[in-house]
C-alpha cells in the first residue's frame, strides 16, 4: 500500500509591534509537502525543493522539514522510516520575517503524522514544533490560523527536555483592519536580528513595553486608532533593529502618510507590516513599496484583509481503500479513495 500525505501550510507576520514573541497572524501565502515513503531509495530522507525553496542549499539533513519530520517520529517513539521523499513548493520567501521556518517545521511534523499515524492532536504539534523554532508565535497561527496570543507557561514537569507548556488565545481582528505586508528583495538572517537585542533593557522601558502590548490587543480588537499609532511604535525589540532593515523609517512614514495606523517589523523583518483601515489598504500598499523603490529597493506587497486559515492534510491511501481514519492534528483532513 502506498500512502502520500499533502500538507498545506501559511505563511505568518508576528510581533506587530509590541507583540514580541507572542503576536501572530496567519496570512495568504502557502508552503504544500507531499510526503510518500519509497522503501527502495536510496537515501534515508530525500528533500525535491521547487518554488522560493529552490535556490537553498541546505544539506537535508538540516532542512527544517526533515529535522521536524524526525523530531515528530521520536516524540512519538519511533524511528523515521527509510525512503521518505518529502517534496515542498512554497511561495512564502525566505528570511524576509514571514514564518517560513516555522511553516517548514509545522509542515514536517504534520506531514509525519498523518503519513505514519502518530495520533498527534494539535496541541502536540505547536508544542513540538515551537520547541524546535525556539518561539511559538509564528508556529500558532501556522496550525490554528487566525490571528492569536500566545504565552509560555511555566512546566510542571522538572526535566531539561520538557517540552514548552502553551497558552494560546484567538485575536479577533476588528472587521475595519487589514494588514498590508511590503516584501523587499533582500533577506536577513533571523539569528543576526536576534544578536541585536540587549541582554537586558531598564524597568522603565519594561514596563512601556507591557503597556504597549496590551494596547496592540486592544486595538486591534477595536480598531481603536490611537492604541495602534502607539502599539505599532515598539520600543523593545525595533530600535534595536530598524537601522538592520534598509528603508526603514522611509517605509513606515509613507505608510503613515497614505493612511495606516502605523508599520513595524513582521517578525525580525526584513518585511515590513502596516495595520491599516481596510479602505486605506490599496493606498497603503502602493505608498511603502514606491518609498522601497526610492530607496533602490524592489517590493512585493501582499493586502491581508482576512487573516489565513491553518494548516490541511490530506492523505491518499492509493491500494485497498481503506479510509485514512481520524487524525486530530489535521484542521483539515480527507482521503479521496475513502
């Protein structure tokens, strides 16, 4: 019996501002995996890369889709089989502060549950594949769509390889907002924007901070525009890293100035996110790319006036059609011999 499994995953925009770490949203921009397992091939685990994936170099054995695919197999006490050939096309771009690592990895641990059976729920999911990206912000809405929060808890459990404790919370964007993304064409490096922030900041500034996470919630709640112009303008963690990001005061000002409520870093960037009226949307848009383009910066922009659903699967057991079962970790799950 053959069995391939497609898994389909968004891209998302995180922080918004003052939502270090704890802010993401879901957006239209897809990563698909089809996973099948061929017992004669030669390598372990071959990886066929098409789309923005195209151009990496990364050996498979450190692609973020393997390494979670592997990581979901021993979570689950068991080996990865030999001869899974896992082919991923993805149209969100790399290194540009949109999500593509944790898509890959969510895509990798989906993919091995619903090819192997594993029996994951979804939280299993966010807790394994936040434990590999570091953060969970980005791999939230990657499973659950949506805009969330999502906080740490402290682990009853006192071992040095328990797994993260999760408390997630859906965000219900007001109906007037839309998020604008602006995506230049060039990239940064995750781990050189985190290198930028201070070991420790002023209690003063901690406790701006914390204010102004509660506003980014409130506002976006609301729609209220005060508490956006203010959420948006973070002092934690993007003065640490606007002058990493070519253009980017100019950027935020003709967001500003075409209307949005503000713009900031998505994620460590380099792209850029606007929250702004819906009717601003276009104008928005059009105003930060041609503020790149004075820079000598080509852009890209994406208008999200709904944020994305989470990650699907199907699986396709192809020889005695038998139904694929219930797999609790697919939001979206079929078999189209059953």
């Amino acid at each position: 019996m053959t069995t391939r499994a497609v898994v389909r995953v968004p891209a998302s925009t995180s922080n918004l501002g003052a939502g270090f770490d704890c802010v993401g949203v879901a957006v239209d921009r897809w990563l698909t995996v089809t996973a099948v397992i061929e017992p004669g091939a030669p390598e372990p685990v071959h990886v066929v890369r098409q789309g923005t994936l195209r151009g990496l170099t990364v050996p498979a054995g450190r692609d973020r889709i393997v390494v979670a695919f592997e990581a979901a197999c021993r979570a689950a006490g068991r080996a990865a089989p030999h001869g899974v050939v896992l082919t991923a096309g993805s149209e969100i771009p790399v290194s540009r502060g949109l999500g593509s690592s944790a898509a890959a990895s969510v895509a990798g641990a989906a993919a091995a549950n619903a090819l192997l059976r594993l029996e994951f729920d979804d939280q299993r999911v966010v807790e394994l594949c936040s434990a590999l990206e570091g953060h969970p912000d980005n791999v939230v809405p990657a499973v659950h769509g949506g805009a969330v929060l999502v906080l740490s808890a402290p682990s009853s459990i006192e071992s040095a390889h328990a797994l993260p404790t999760l408390v997630t919370a859906p965000i219900e964007l007001h109906e007037d907002l839309a998020l604008v993304l602006v995506i230049p064409d060039f990239e940064v490096e995750t781990g050189y924007m985190r290198a930028a922030l201070p070991r420790a900041v002023p209690h003063a500034v901690a406790s701006r901070a914390a204010s102004l996470g509660a506003a980014l919630i409130a506002g976006l709640t609301s729609g209220h525009p005060g508490l956006l112009e203010l959420a948006l303008d973070d002092v934690l963690h993007v003065p640490y890293r606007r002058a990493l990001v070519r253009g980017y005061d100019a950027v935020v000002a003709a967001a500003r100035a075409a209307g949005a409520h503000g713009a900031t870093l998505s994620g460590s960037g380099s792209s850029l996110c606007a929250v702004t009226p819906r009717a601003a949307a276009s104008d928005v848009a059009a105003a930060m790319a041609a503020a790149w383009h004075a820079a000598g910066v080509a852009a890209d922009t994406l208008v999200c006036e709904t944020p994305a659903a989470g990650y699907s699967v199907v699986v396709d057991r192809d020889c005695d059609g038998e139904a694929a079962g219930t797999n609790p970790g697919a939001r979206s799950f079929s078999d189209p011999q059953g």
